[in-house]
C-alpha cells in the first residue's frame, strides 16, 4: 500500500457519502481501516461495511444510502473477479447509479492475468484504481461533478 498524504491538507467539509467495504473472500482489515480513516480526513462521511462483504450487503447499503457518491471495494487476496460475479445483476435489480470502484491486489500471484480488467469492467465494476490517494482524488472529482449539475435552489420570495 502506498503512503497516505497527509489529510489536513485538503479537508472538505461535507465532501459527501461513500459506501466501503471488502469483497466477500477477504478478511484485510488494516488498509480498510486505513482507507475508511483516510476519506473521513477527506470530510468524506464513511458507511464502511468492513471485511468479507459480500455483494447483496453493498446494495442493502446503497439502498439505504442512495445518495452515495459511490460504492468502493477493496480486494488484496486477488479472487475479486469471483467475489464481484453477480455485481453486473445486482447492479441492475437495485438500480445502482453511482459508480462501483475497486482497488487492492486484483490477481493471485505477482503478475496481474492478460484481460482481467475487462473481466472485472465485464461483472458491473465501474473504475479500478491502484491506490488509497487515487480514490480520494476521484471522489472529490465526483463529488464536484454532482454539485456541478444540481440544480440551483431559490428562496421562496426570491431576490428583489
């Protein structure tokens, strides 16, 4: 795992909601923790769903928080291709629009397979990033194109 920049640096009050969490084969729990600290220092509120999360726990998340700017998963034992396979249908039944990001190692062994990042793009992932500092500049990226597009609210009484 690469170093996280310090978060002082670039706090946004109210930088938006985040739905984290592992894939259902993986029990790392230190960069979890690390990355769920990290967003936070953000002004990222955090629904983190912790280690071994299978795929229906991210959508009963995102049920409950259909405001999130996204779902982001981590996988370090390199079997998410197997743990994300009903993402893509899943997706769909709970009319997910928030974009599906993961990150972590993506293949067993030291060498990622030819392909596997159409496979994973192929069951519903959105976005693969390499690392904690990528997925915090994406989501503060995001997060300033959903503010972008909302529409302007005027008092009731309007200006004079």
């Amino acid at each position: 795992m690469s170093k996280l920049p310090p978060t002082h640096a670039a706090i946004v009050p109210d930088a938006g909601k985040v739905i984290l969490g592992v894939a259902a084969s993986d029990a790392h729990a230190v960069a979890n923790h690390l990355i769920a600290h990290y967003l936070r220092g953000l002004g990222f509120q955090v629904i983190n769903l912790g280690v071994c999360t299978p795929v229906s726990e991210f959508m009963g998340a995102y049920d409950e928080h259909r405001d999130a700017l996204a779902i982001a998963i981590g996988s370090m034992n390199g079997h998410a291709l197997q743990d994300l396979r009903e993402l893509k249908l899943l997706k769909q039944r709970h009319q997910v629009r928030c974009p599906v990001i993961l990150g972590g190692n993506l293949s067993v062994g030291s060498r990622k397979r030819d392909g596997l990042e159409a496979d994973l793009q192929e069951v519903g992932v959105t976005m693969i990033l390499e690392s904690p500092e990528q997925l915090g500049q994406h989501l503060l990226r995001l997060r300033d194109q959903q503010r972008a597009a909302a529409p302007i609210r005027v008092a009731a009484g309007g200006a004079r």
